[in-house]
C-alpha cells in the first residue's frame, strides 16, 4: 500500500485502514507475550525467535513511516477516517487540477507552449480559494487542530500543496496578488516620507527660531533710532 501511494503521495488517506489494522494486531501480539495463555509461545516465536525479528522490524518501520509523514495530522482523533478540513482540502485540490485541465484542452494548437493565460484566468479563483486554505490548516496545526497533534500537516496534503504550486507558479507562470500588499505599501510609503516631514519641520522650526532671534534687533534699532531724533529736535 505505501508503495503504490508513494507518487503522488497518497500514504495517509489511503492506507490509514490497513495500518490501523496492523497495530491492532501487533498490539494483540505483544499482549500475548506478557501473559501465561497458550497463545504465549506462538507470540514470543513471532516477535523474539530469532536475531533478526523481522515482524519487530517491519512494525517499528511503518510506526516510523506513518509518523514522520504526520499522517494523525490529517485524520480524526479515532483516526478511523480523513478529517473534515483533509477532505475540504482534497476536494478543492481536484477541482483545481480539474480546472487546469480543462483549461488547457485545446490550447496547444493555438497558444504557444508557454502562454497559459487562459489557465491563470479561469482558474485563480479555485487557486487562491485553496492556497488561502492551505495557509488556514497550516495555522490551526501549530494549535493542534482537530487531530490534536501539533506539527506539520499530513504529506498527502504538504505534497498536493507543493504538486499545485509548482503548476501555477513554474509551468503556467502565474501569481496570485497577496493580500498584504496594501499595508505593506502603505507602511513602506509612510516610512519613506518620514525623513522628509522631519526635515521640513526642522527647516520651519529654525526658520520660525531665527525670526524670534531677529525680532529684538529690530526693537533696539528702532529705539536707537527714536533717541537720535530726539537728540537732534
């Protein structure tokens, strides 16, 4: 099952069953061992026989497997089945490769290889509407969401998430408009203007300074001016 999952990634949502099969039967196993039942020999001939223990090795390797892939991440908690927001996601992926595709059906003959508009047009909606998801899970998974488990979303979504942005932004050339750029804009703009209010004020502080210092100059000369007109009435 891993192997036939293994590209496009398909691990977690289609082999959850089968593995929660396997550590239901590993674990009846292991219980086996520990007690005095007559089941105790053929579960300690399976697990600890030889040197090699290979029903031991296989189980630690698909415990491995399944938990770096993160696949709690993408079921419920009893894990008996894809969670909602995996399912919505999954449901979202397809319609966008199914809008990619139809959108590049008889284009070829005439559009240049390299001329996907049709594909950016039609489709950035559907793109947006899943990118904006993906970022969505991405910040409910730090708080553990509804698998409980903090840490990275399942591979079946990371991959299908990397498969689509790679479509859109390398083969088809696209780009969705962030919706950050408004206030990046407006905080840059801001920024870049504040040298220029700061040295406008100074220039009319030192300005309006410079008038005050004046100001008794003039007050003394008029005097001085008043007292020689005396002087010579």
């Amino acid at each position: 099952c891993l192997a036939r999952r293994a590209r496009p990634v398909r691990l977690c949502q289609g082999c959850h069953s089968l593995y929660q099969g396997l550590l239901e039967r590993y674990r009846g196993i292991a219980r086996a061992v520990g007690n005095s039942s007559e089941s105790h020999n053929c579960a300690k001939s399976i697990l600890t026989s030889d040197r090699l223990q290979i029903v031991v090795t296989l189980s630690e390797f698909f415990n491995e497997t399944w938990e770096t892939a993160n696949c709690a991440n993408c079921l419920k908690n009893n894990s008996e089945g894809l969670s909602n927001s995996t399912v919505e996601f999954l449901d979202l992926f397809n319609k966008s490769l199914t809008c990619f595709e139809h959108n590049l059906q008889g284009q070829t003959i005439y559009l240049s290889p390299n001329n996907y508009t049709e594909v950016c047009k039609h489709c950035n909606e559907t793109y947006r509407m899943l990118n904006d998801l993906y970022n969505n899970l991405q910040r409910m998974n730090t708080q553990g969401g509804e698998s409980g488990h903090s840490a990275h979303l399942c591979i079946d979504v990371e991959d299908a998430m990397n498969i689509t942005r790679k479509l859109w932004s390398r083969t088809f050339n696209c780009s969705v408009p962030c919706s950050d750029t408004v206030p990046v804009v407006a905080v840059s703009s801001f920024i870049l203007f504040l040298p220029i209010v700061f040295y406008l004020s100074s220039f009319l502080h030192s300005k309006q300074k410079k008038r005050i210092l004046i100001l008794p100059k003039r007050i003394q000369s008029n005097a001085s001016l008043v007292n020689i007109q005396e002087k010579y009435s």
